[in-house]
C-alpha cells in the first residue's frame, strides 16, 4: 500500500487558457492516476477522456446582481460541493490542482473541507475574483505573472510561469507547415483563442487587400463562430476554424495578430513571435488588458484597443512592422525573453511538494 500511486484531482474547465495548462501539468506526472473534474458540454469533453477519467458536475458562474438566478446558482453550487466531496472520498485522492474558473470554487472547498492539499495555477497578470478569494486557502498559488502577486497578499505564491502544450517543446515547432504558403514570404497569422474573435475576424478581412499587395499570406484561424469566415477569397489567404500544429505555425509566421489570453501570450512567447495583440474588452475585469501590457511594456508587442481599433488603423500598423524587419526581429527576441520552457517541470515540482509532504 505504501507504494501505492498518488491520486490527483485536477479541475480544470472551459477554454483552452484553463485546459493547455493543466494538461501540460499531467503529461508531467506520469507516476500519478489522475482524474478530471469538468462541466458537461464543455471543451474538457473533447480532450480529456482520452486521456484520463472525467468526472462532471453541474456549476455556474456568479452574475453581476444578486437576484433569483443567484439563488438558483447557490444550490447548485452546495450541490456541486457535495458531489465534489463524494468524488474525493471515494476515489481516495490525495490532492487537488484547478486553473480557477467557475470550478475551482466547490473544487477548492470540497477539498480543504476533507484537509486535503490544493494548488491553483493563475495564469493571468491580474487574478481573478475566484482567485483572489480562494488563493488564501490554498496549498500554493502558482502565477504565470510575476506581476500577479501584488494581489494575492495573502497567498503563497510561487512564479513558475504557464505551461504549453507538449508540441511547442518536443520538436514539433519545427516540423513543417502542411499549408501552401511558399518560402521566404511574409507570413500573418491571425488567432483569437480557442474560441475565436468574430470581431477581430471582421477587422483582419477588411484590411487585408493591402497585406497581400505587400506580398504577405495570411493564415485566418476564425473559430467555429463566425458566420462570415469563408467571405473572402484569395490565393494568398487561408482561413480555418482551428489548425492542430499552432507551434509550427507561430514559429513560421512573421507577425501574429491575438487575442491577449494568458495561453495564447504563453505560445507567442514560447515560439519568440512578434504581436499586434487585440485584448478582448469584455474578458473579466479586463484581465487580457493587464496581460498585453506585460508584453508590450517589454516591447515584444503592439497593443491595440478594439474599441478604438479601425481597419485602416490595423492595417497601417501590420504594413510598418512587415516593413520594419530589424523591429520584427526585435519584438522576437523580447517575446522569447518572458518564455518560462520549462514551466510544467517547475509546475509539477510544486504539486509533488505540496501534496507528498
């Protein structure tokens, strides 16, 4: 019994900012039996039974009011704790790792209810509610930012960084691209997460007339969302809802043009990529603001407001920086200077003291 396995529960839900992380983590420890903790009809779904036993419970997030939702909101959450408490006991688990979001809050409760271990990765340059509530009761925080510590007083923070996905360290960032983009021409490809960004979508196509005159290709990853995707046509543009090999993607293009989620920032970096970032305006509390301006205050990025952002003015900007190689390069390199490698490694060092001590 001594040498028995440790038993993890990671909880982890949503979108790929959440997911990436937590099964970079996994991948690094593979003397663990893990199971998942998920809400149904969300991205875990697709990736994670694969790989590793799903459980999934029934939460929501909070609204801005307190009114007769809340309350329906609350049950569920009490619910969901119970389940999550049943989860733990009978599975006999050891621990608990969540990314935060709406699971983290019965994940993190039903756990320290039982005095088990809990560590909670925080991705984002500024925490979010969950975390700023419920980082004080946990094990260790574990921040891709460093900037993120300054609200989290009460934390045990750790700065190891946000792990990427096993292809943008095994070798697979230089495989090559099965797109007919030719060698040596500028290359933009343009990203909005795991769920796109139609609006983004609508600024890019707009603009892009004046990209391909100045010789670039374009790759348009447009998520499943956008009604419009296959509005343009061009021998110079391909647009995809998703593309697998992101890593050899980005390593191949000339300039990107994101969204500022911490995952994406993550890959960007990783691969030395130079951005126009788009923060979405309507992520919580801004948090994609707070991201962007940690690459842009380094200076491996351009940020731009959507809400001030026009297709001439994206336009402009993409046209100086295709004609700026020595900035490009630039950018580059202080994109590859924030890159943490081997953040899973550190990643997997803090849950294994965390939990076998």
């Amino acid at each position: 019994m001594a040498n028995a396995p440790i038993r993890l529960l990671i909880a982890a839900s949503g979108t790929g900012g959440h997911l990436f992380p937590a099964i970079a983590l996994a991948q690094k420890l593979p003397d663990y039996q893990i199971e998942w903790l998920g809400v149904p009809n969300r991205l875990e779904t697709q990736l994670v039974p694969k790989e590793y036993p799903l459980n999934t419970i029934a939460v929501e997030g909070f609204q801005q009011r307190f009114g007769l939702s809340s309350i329906r909101i609350l049950g569920k959450l009490a619910g969901s704790i119970i389940e999550v408490r049943r989860i733990l006991k009978q599975g006999n688990f050891q621990g608990v790792f969540t990314t935060g979001g709406y699971i983290a809050g019965p994940a993190v409760i039903a756990a320290r209810s039982l005095g088990l271990p809990v560590v909670f990765h925080e991705s984002n340059a500024i925490p979010g509610k969950v975390t700023r509530f419920f980082g004080p009761w946990c094990s260790a925080v574990a921040l891709g930012f460093e900037v993120a510590a300054k609200y989290l007083p009460r934390a045990k923070n750790v700065c190891v960084g946000t792990p990427v996905r096993a292809q943008f360290l095994n070798g697979a960032i230089d495989a090559p691209l099965d797109l007919a983009i030719p060698d040596g021409v500028p290359l933009i490809v343009v990203f909005g997460g795991s769920q796109g960004a139609v609006a983004v979508n609508k600024l890019v196509r707009e603009s892009a007339t004046a990209w391909f005159d100045a010789g670039a290709y374009v790759v348009h990853l447009t998520g499943d969302r956008d009604s419009e995707a296959d509005s343009l046509k061009h021998p110079q543009y391909i647009a995809l809802p998703f593309y697998n090999n992101m890593a050899a993607l980005l390593q191949r293009a000339t300039l990107a043009i994101s969204r500022s989620g911490a995952g994406s920032l993550t890959e960007l970096a990783v691969c030395g990529t130079p951005a126009i970032l788009i923060p979405y305006p309507f992520a919580a509390e801004d948090h994609q603001s707070y991201n962007a301006n940690v690459f842009t205050s380094s200076g491996a990025a351009l940020t731009l407001k959507q809400s001030e952002l026009t297709a001439q003015i994206l336009q402009s900007n993409v046209l100086n920086l295709l004609q700026s190689p020595d900035e490009l390069a630039k950018m580059g390199e202080k994109a590859h200077a924030i890159a943490v490698p081997d953040s899973a490694d550190k990643l997997a060092q803090l849950v294994r003291e965390v939990i076998e001590t």
